[in-house]
C-alpha cells in the first residue's frame, strides 16, 4: 500500500475515533465470510462501523483520542467496533456474537468515555437495558411523585364529601 493511502487511512480512522463514543476491539480469526456478513448486518443495525484495519496504522490514528489507551491490545489480526451513538447496543451485538460463536470471534477490550473495559465489562454493559427502556424507566420515575400527588389531592374532596354525609346520615338518624 501506498504511503499516501496509508496517511489517508489512518486521518479517516483517527477522525472517526475522535468522533466515538465507544471502541471495541476483537479477534476473528476462523471467522468464514457469512459469519462476518451477518455481523456486518447485526452492527449496522445498532449503528456501529465495524472495520478490519492493520494494527500499527490503528496504533498511529488512534494518538491523541480516547482509544489510544488500547494500544496494548492490538495484537494478532483485529477488528474495530466503532459507535457513535449507544454503546450499550454495540456491546449487545459483540458479546451475543461472540457467544454464538464459541471462540471464531473473541472479544478483546474496548474503551468507554476514555477508560479501557475488559471482556467482563463489556459483558456488563450488554446486560444493560437499552437505551430507551432506561429512558422509559427514568421518565416513569419522574412522573409517580405526581401521579401520587393528583392521587391525594382527588382523595382530600371524596373524603370530606363521604364525611358530611356521614354527618348527615347521624343527623337524619336522630
């Protein structure tokens, strides 16, 4: 390859690195072209890049952005996982991936708001709801204080009607 692809390669790489909010790396040695397809697919889905890129140019565009952190698992063949938007779906899609395909795809570290996560925590982050279910949940939360609230307050005027007849049952009653 030429010096001048390379240098662009890795100004492409190094933008979209700056760009990410999560970075995902793996082996995928044994991993046969419809394997990689469908991941392709499933990654595409969740709005993740994926991309096979030479090491030592990774190493280079990754400089000076969060991921350069992972330079020490770049080692053997490596693909890049790259989201911009949840990195809760990409970690879903790795990990059952990876699971599904019992060691042809293997997991190797990632970075999350500029800290490296190992294999575990990437399991971690997958087993996290989405991001709409936790935004559901939050929103949920926010709104019982004041459903509770219209509850009591739609309660005070039933009570006191249900007291005056009371009164006027004991009146009548006499």
């Amino acid at each position: 390859m030429k010096k001048s692809v390379k240098q662009e390669q890795v100004a492409l790489m190094h933008d979209k690195l700056v760009r990410a909010k999560a970075v995902f790396l793996a082996d995928f040695r044994g991993m046969n072209v419809d394997k990689a397809t469908t991941l392709r697919n499933e990654l595409r889905t969740a709005s993740v890049e994926y991309k096979v890129f030479k090491n030592t140019l990774f190493d280079i565009a990754a400089q000076e952005t969060e991921a350069a952190c992972l330079a020490p698992y770049l080692a053997g063949p490596t693909a890049v996982a790259i989201s911009y938007d949840d990195p809760v779906g990409a970690a879903k899609v790795l990990s059952k991936f990876a699971k599904e395909s019992k060691g042809v795809f293997v997991l190797k570290a990632g970075v999350l708001s500029g800290k490296v996560i190992d294999v575990n925590q990437i399991q971690a982050l997958a087993d996290l709801p989405s991001r709409e279910v936790l935004l559901a949940k939050m929103l949920g939360s926010m709104q019982a204080p004041a459903t509770n609230f219209v509850g009591v307050l739609a309660a005070l005027p039933g009570s006191l009607v249900r007291a005056l007849d009371a009164i006027r049952a004991k009146k009548e009653g006499n």
